[in-house]
C-alpha cells in the first residue's frame, strides 16, 4: 500500500495556495511539508493540522492506493 497526497496538492492549487503558505497556516515542519512532497508517512498529528488549517477531513487530503509493483 502506499500513501497519495494528490488530493492535498489540488486542494491548494484549487485554493490559490502555495506550500509555503500552508506550512505557515498550519505550522507544520518544513520536514513534515516535504515527506507530504515525496508521498511519505507523516504523523497523525500533522495530517491534523493540515485539516484544520485547510477546513477538511482526512480523506479531502490523502488515499491510500495498491502498491502495482512487486519485490
């Protein structure tokens, strides 16, 4: 399984919002805003925070899609 952040980046490009500017709104760590960049885990708590700086739920941000690749 692997984590999709598709949502969130359309979410601020809808919005007229930059990365930067929800780093700020939501006052995540550049650390955390850049695993968002590279479809990484984050912690609950910043996912949160995302959610509550943008007046959405987890879903309007993330999915969770099938890993197609195999070891």
């Amino acid at each position: 399984m692997n984590v999709s952040y598709k949502k969130l980046w359309k979410l601020l490009i809808d919005r007229g919002m930059k990365k930067k500017d929800l780093r700020v709104s939501s006052g995540i760590s550049t650390n955390a805003l850049a695993k968002l960049g590279r479809n990484e885990c984050v912690t609950t708590d910043v996912l949160v925070k995302v959610c509550k700086a943008l007046d959405c739920d987890i879903p309007d941000i993330m999915e969770i899609t099938k890993d197609t690749t195999r070891d």
